[in-house]
C-alpha cells in the first residue's frame, strides 16, 4: 500500500496542475471545466494510480496494451471506476485486448486499424485520430493533408464514434516553439468539425490549452519521475 505522504503529494501535484491550466485558460479566454486532465501512468504501480483517484483524478492513459493489462485488471478489483486512454501506438494484433482495456482510443493512424476496431468492437468506441503535425518520422499519425479524407471514411464506420484529433509535438527546450503544432492542430480539427483535441504533455501543456487542447496527457508532474 502506498503512504499517506506520497498520496497527499501526488493529491497536491494533481491540484498544482490544475491551477497551471486555470491560468492558462484565463490567459486564451477558455473555460477550465473544458480541460481533462488524463494522467500517464505508464510505468507506474497500482497503487500510485489509486493514490491519484483518491486525490481526485478520473482519467488515465497507458501507452502498451499488454503494460496495462494486468494494471487495470487489479484496480478494477478495488473498485477504481477510472476512465482508460490507450495514448500509445496501437498494433492491429492488440486491438481485441485494447477493447477489452480502454474506454478511449487516442492513436488511430489508418483505414485499415479503424476497420479493425469497428469489426472486433461491440460498442461504439471513442476514437481520436493520431495526426504527425511536424512530420517526424519517428514518430506515428496520418500526414496533416490526409487527415480530413481518413476522418470522412472513419465517420462512416458504425462502431466508432470519431471524437477529435491527437498530436505528439517535438520535445524543446523553448515550449513557444511548439506552439505552431498545437495551433495546426487546431485548426484542422476546427476545419473538419470534431470537438476534442488531445494535445500537451508535461514539458508544454499550458501552450497546448491556450491553443485549445481538451485533454491534456500530463504524467511526470503528477506521478514524478518513471521508476525504473
């Protein structure tokens, strides 16, 4: 079991970050119950994550399927009703077990693994679609041209409801710079008509809100360093 230190600790981490991105919607004008905060908590044990919904916190991401597994399975058993985002790569291979595991899915990149999810759901699954704002090859997501048509064909898809779009921007040193990938992806979502954009991590999220993120994917301010 964790202590009662580390459970207030992270209860007022959780508070701390919740106070950045109030001051960061008075700054863009928005309204800070528009803002999740999802907690990754990749990496980290059971108890840490129960410790975060007892403070609190609702949402948490996880980045491997099979990681998760296991971890969402005992806090189940505790009685921890969390909402689960898949915010990593999803293998087609893994898309039974994610169904099994997540309530939504951050990481659709193609036709072909949102066809999978609509033919092994059997309910409608929230989906965003992973789009390479900055176009690095490292990283995954469906090229910023190609984003409109790929959501056209999802929309069609009967067991996937197509919430908004998701970006992974380059890490810097300088967060102002990556404002212009937050606002891109902004706008595109804005062009093809979705309502959520999952954008913002620990090093940039108070730019990502004042470009309008609704869900921001916050790990080591909350949960501190990765243990390893």
């Amino acid at each position: 079991m964790i202590s009662d230190e580390t459970t207030a600790s992270i209860g007022s981490r959780i508070a701390a970050v919740r106070r950045r991105i109030a001051d960061a919607c008075e700054r863009s004008g928005r309204d800070p119950a528009h803002v999740r905060v999802v907690g990754i908590s990749k990496t980290h044990g059971a108890d840490v994550v129960a410790a975060a919904y007892e403070a609190g916190l609702r949402d948490f991401g996880e980045n491997r399927v099979q990681e998760a597994a296991p971890k969402i399975a005992e806090l189940r058993d505790r009685g921890v009703t969390a909402r689960w985002h898949l915010v990593g790569h999803l293998q087609r291979n893994k898309v039974t077990a994610a169904l099994g595991l997540f309530d939504i899915l951050h990481s659709v990149d193609s036709m072909a693994l949102a066809e999978r999810i609509n033919a092994h759901a059997e309910r409608r699954v929230p989906v965003l679609l992973e789009v390479n704002v900055a176009a690095d090859p490292a990283k995954f997501g469906v090229r910023p041209a190609d984003t409109a048509e790929l959501a056209s064909q999802i929309r069609r898809l009967q067991r996937i409801e197509l919430l908004g779009l998701m970006t992974v921007a380059p890490q810097a040193d300088d967060r102002e710079s990556v404002r212009p990938v937050f606002r891109q992806l902004r706008e595109l979502r804005d062009a093809i008509g979705l309502s959520e954009l999952s954008m913002g991590m620990t090093d940039d999220f108070e730019v990502a809100v004042e470009e309008g993120s609704t869900l921001v994917r916050v790990g080591r301010a909350i949960f501190g360093d990765r243990p390893h």
